[in-house]
C-alpha cells in the first residue's frame, strides 16, 4: 500500500504520521508544494500526482489560508482538484489542519476566518474518542471550516469544529503531528512572532510541547491506527 504525504511549506513534516503509516507497511511518498525559496511568493505552478496511484493521500498544514486565492490560486485550485478526484476514486483522504479545511471545501463547506486564532494544545470533546481522542491536541490556526452537509462531525470546541467524517476520509483542524523540532521549525519562519501576538510566551509553549511529546506519541498512533482500521478500512 501507498500513502501521499502532501507537505505545502517546508517546515511543516509529517513526523509521527508518516513513520506510523510506514509502520503499517506502507510505502510513504511525500512531496513538497512550495520549497523554502519561494516561502514568500508561494503562488507557484504544481502538478499534482494522480491520485490513484495512491491508497491514501494526506494533504498537510500551511500558513497560508485555504480561501486565499490571491496567494495560493495557482496551485489551491489544483489540490482542491485532485482531492475531489481521490474522493471520486474512493482514494481514502487524511486531511490535517489546512488539509482537512480542503477537504471541508471539497465537500461542499465553506472556509472562513475565525474570530480568534487556536495557538498551543487544547482539549477537545469527540464523539468518537475510538477515532479521536479528546486531547489536548496542538492547534496553530487562524482559519475554520464550515462543515459539509454530507459530512458528520465528530469532535468539536467553542472556538471551531474539529474532526468530521466522510466515508473513507476523515479531516481534523489540529496537527497531530507536532513534535518540539517542528515548532522550532515554525518559530525560524515567523511562528515565534505570531505566538506572542498571542499574548503567549514562546518559550514555555516549548516548554510545554517537550513535555507533552510522549503522550502526543501515543494519540497520534492512536489517531493513525483508527483512521485506517475504522474510516478508511486499510488495516
């Protein structure tokens, strides 16, 4: 089996998610949408592979907006494209943060600005805690979804739902994947700044991250072995 790992900046790696896909035997294949050069002008030209080559494709975060074609149309239509193509093939799509917002787009919802942004870990309550737990889960977003009428919500909190279901697929709004490296990562691209916009202290939301990271182990494992075991039916 195969899974595409769709990484759209490159500080943002699949981490944990990756190496538990290849712990089930799948072959991972990532590929990288905008490289650190063009970080700054991201409205690139990129052909996306054919989805069904794939048994499941994850389309990752980004720092850009999953409504702003003004900064990302070039390629934007184009996932949004080859999402609904994986859909239309019954390709099982995993959709983490700005991924599952795609998701949500492509289903028939909407993406908006939310009126405050999630930054850090935060509980959630879930419907389905044999799919998603209820956390704390890393959140580092300033967008929400809409959710799709032929989708059915499993998790949710009062700033934005969190994780739906659509046959096979499944999209979550926190990132799973988060390891101390990773947030490092965004804090060399602008990430520290925008964490103390947020009125919090960057170093103890590393702090805090290190101290998490064994449990975050665990529920993204979790996450992984129930999203093929239960929603995509690979395992």
């Amino acid at each position: 089996m195969r899974v595409l790992i769709i990484e759209h900046d490159h500080v943002s790696p699949p981490g944990p998610v990756a190496e538990r896909f290849a712990h089930h035997g799948f072959e991972v294949v990532r590929t990288l949408v905008v490289p650190a050069d063009k970080f700054d002008t991201p409205n690139i030209d990129f052909e996306f592979p054919d989805p069904t080559d794939f048994d499941v494709v994850v389309p990752m975060g980004a720092p850009w907006g999953a409504w702003d074609d003004a900064s990302i149309g070039n390629w934007l239509s184009g996932e949004l494209e080859f999402i609904q193509q994986a859909l239309d093939n019954d390709v099982a799509v995993f959709g983490i943060c700005f991924g599952g917002q795609l998701l949500a787009r492509v289903l028939g919802g909407s993406v908006t600005r939310a009126p405050k942004p999630e930054i850090g870990w935060t509980a959630i309550h879930s419907d389905r805690p044999d799919i998603v737990s209820d956390g704390p889960w890393f959140e580092f977003h300033y967008d929400r979804w809409t959710l799709p009428p032929v989708a059915t919500e499993i998790a949710r909190n009062s700033s934005a739902s969190q994780a739906f279901t659509y046959e096979r697929s499944l999209g979550v709004q926190f990132h799973p994947e988060l390891t101390e490296d990773m947030l490092l990562g965004w804090y060399g691209n602008g990430g520290r700044a925008l964490v103390a916009e947020d009125g919090q202290d960057p170093d103890a939301l590393v702090a805090h991250t290190r101290a998490e990271q064994d449990k975050a182990l665990t529920r993204v494992n979790e996450l992984v072995d129930a999203f093929l075991r239960d929603v995509a039916k690979l395992i």
